[in-house]
C-alpha cells in the first residue's frame, strides 16, 4: 500500500555520494532516507577494483560500496528500496515531494540528488538486438562470459581504457576502437592499457553495425575510418561500449539549471537552482567524475542542506542561506 513518509533530507541515489551524503545528514541528526532502486553501491558495483581511494591501496568495488553503507547506516541515515520517479517542490513551504514507482511519497525540506547515470550507447544498427548477447556496458558484470574470445572495447576515456585492461584477464585478444588518434585517459591508465600484450589499438574507427550469427549472438563488427570514410570489418563475439554517462535528472523539475549535456549545475555548496535541492557526484557538471570527487561533494551537500534547514527554522527563508559563489561548470 503507498504510504506518505516525512523525513528531513531525502537523498535519491545510493552509489558512492548518496551513502556519503547520508552518513554525514545522519551524524547531523537529520532525520535520513537514501532511496536506491538496487543494491547500495552504484558504479562501485561496476567496478573491480579502486586504486584510487586515499588509505586504499587497492580494494574491490563492492567491498567499498559496503563499506559505505554501513557507515552511513551507522550514523542512522534510513535505505530504502525504491525507483524515484518524480521529484518535485509542489508545496507552498517548500516541501518537495519525491515519489517512487510503488506510489510512496517522501516529503522533506531537502532533496540530495545522486542518482548518477545511465551509459551512452552508441545508437547504430545491431547494438540494442545484441546487447546481452555480446553487447554490454559493465564489464565486472559480463567479463566471465568472455574466456577465451576476441572482443572490442568502444572508447578512449578512462573507463574504456580501464576496463579493456580488466577484460584481458577473461578475453583472449581485446582491441581498443576509439574514435580518434589519442585517448584521453588519465596517463597512468593508457601506460597500464599500451604495456598489455593482450590489447591492441584500433585508432579513428568507429562502429557502424553489429552483426551476429544465426544464434543470435555477437560474431562481427562493421567499422568506419573517420578520416577515410573506408570500412572495414572486425571478427569479435563481444562489444563493451564505454562512450560516456548521460546524467539521471529526468526525475527532477524541469526548471533547475543544467548544463547542455543535461549535468545539474551548483553552487559551490552544490544548492542547484531550486532552494533546497542539492546535487553531488556524477549528476552533477564537474571537471571529473571519481569516487573521491563524488564524496567531496557530497560532503558539502549534506552540511550546506543542514544549514538550509537550520536557517529555515529559525524563521528567515527568503534570505540566501549560504555563500553561493555562482553556479560551476
Ligand atoms: P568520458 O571521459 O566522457 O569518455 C568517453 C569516451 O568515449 C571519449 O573518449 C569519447 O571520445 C568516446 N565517445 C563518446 N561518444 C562516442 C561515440 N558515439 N562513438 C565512439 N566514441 C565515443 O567517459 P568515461 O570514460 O565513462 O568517464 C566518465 C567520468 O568518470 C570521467 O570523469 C572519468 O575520469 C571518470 N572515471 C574515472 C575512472 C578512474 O579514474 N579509474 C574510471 C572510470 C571513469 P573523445 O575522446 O573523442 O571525446
């Protein structure tokens, strides 16, 4: 049965910012609930292993991810299972209502957005008919299925780079497909990708199609040279796309201010344009996504919405609550 909950900081998204978020609104004694339509962890789930957390040398993904949840469970911040599917300021006070697929509406003075997002695809023929048979997007999640096969990996930023090095412990031969003549991930990374010998460059191509066999699974790809027009093709039973992240904001007024690729823009406290909604983490237009920028963020979003909330008892809304700086791209 929908129910009505009321709390005081309502966070939608429980990866890495999320659970950040909620540790810290939950040692501010805010009264917190973390929705998330999974498991806790968003792109942590996804990746093997981080090398870049400070006092981590290495740890697995998921080990993080729980980690992170029973520190903010610790502080009392509330998880609940729940697709959100509007979020919304309606109230005259300012209370939003955020509310899920199963008809449950949280209503609180403040929203945290870390809803993350969603992997671009590349939108050519064959991709959607063989994705999950041959087609994937996390490679944590699909990698095992790939002992012993030639497979491709779409992309130049970190997470193509990164991946197409984790995917060689499972496949036999990866080649890296990038649309242009350098990466642009992180030195340390392509140095890591360029030393296996399992992994072989195929510069300024793109896909064109996906073809499969009469089983219906992945046997080939149709490729572009970008500066030639020729096309070629490569025999491969598996494409991992990692061209990007579109940001999760469908889910939120129209109206806040986002940039042109949809990322929410903040404040250096991350108040979006609508008072009393904040963002942290890869929703949000940045320089770089990384867990550690996420958390950061996410720290300031729960102190900056403590003392909106603070500023809103004593009685003075209409004035800015915090130092605001501008929005940041
Ligand atoms: P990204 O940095 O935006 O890179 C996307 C890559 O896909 C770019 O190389 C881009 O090419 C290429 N691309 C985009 N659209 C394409 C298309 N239609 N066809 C072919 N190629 C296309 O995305 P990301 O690698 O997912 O990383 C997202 C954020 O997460 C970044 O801030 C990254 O630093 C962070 N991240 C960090 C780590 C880590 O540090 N370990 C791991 C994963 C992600 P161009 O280069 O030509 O634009």
């Amino acid at each position: 049965m929908a129910t009505t909950h009321n709390y005081d900081v309502v966070i939608v998204g429980a990866g890495p910012a999320g659970m950040c978020a909620g540790m810290y609104a939950g040692r501010s004694m805010l009264k917190t609930v973390v929705l998330e339509r999974g498991f806790p962890g968003g792109e942590l789930l996804n990746t093997e292993l981080i090398e870049d957390y400070p006092g981590f040398e290495t740890i697995l993904g998921h080990e993080l991810a729980q980690k992170f949840a029973d520190h903010a469970a610790k502080f009392g911040a509330e998880f609940q299972n729940g697709v959100v599917v509007e979020c919304v300021q309606k109230r005259a006070d300012g209370t939003f209502e955020t509310r899920t697929e199963s008809g449950d509406v949280y209503l609180s003075k403040t929203v945290i957005v870390t809803a993350g997002g969603t992997p671009i695809k590349l939108g050519v023929p064959g991709e959607i008919e063989y994705a999950g048979k041959g087609v994937s997007y996390c490679a944590i999640c699909d990698g095992a299925f790939f002992r012993g096969h030639t497979i491709a990996v779409i992309g130049g930023g970190d997470a193509a780079t990164e991946e197409a090095d984790f995917l060689t412990r499972y496949a036999e031969k990866v080649y890296l497909i990038h649309r242009r003549g350098e990466l642009r991930a992180s030195k340390i990374l392509q140095q890591r990708l360029f030393a296996n010998p399992k992994v072989e460059l195929i510069w300024n191509k793109t896909v064109d199609a996906v073809e499969g066999d009469t089983q219906g699974l992945v046997r080939n790809l149709k490729l572009r040279d970008v500066n030639t027009n020729e096309t070629s093709e490569l025999a491969a039973t598996g494409m991992f796309v990692f061209v990007g992240f579109r940001p999760n904001t469908g889910i939120i007024d129209g109206h806040v201010e986002h940039d042109d690729m949809g990322y929410l823009l903040t404040d250096a406290n991350m108040h979006t344009s609508i008072r009393g909604l904040f963002a942290a983490g890869d929703v949000r237009a940045q320089l770089t996504r990384q867990v550690t920028t996420a958390v950061g963020d996410a720290t300031t979003a729960a102190i900056a919405a403590e003392k909106y909330l603070k500023a809103l008892a004593d009685g003075d809304p209409s004035e800015p609550i915090i130092g605001s700086g501008g929005y940041t791209v």
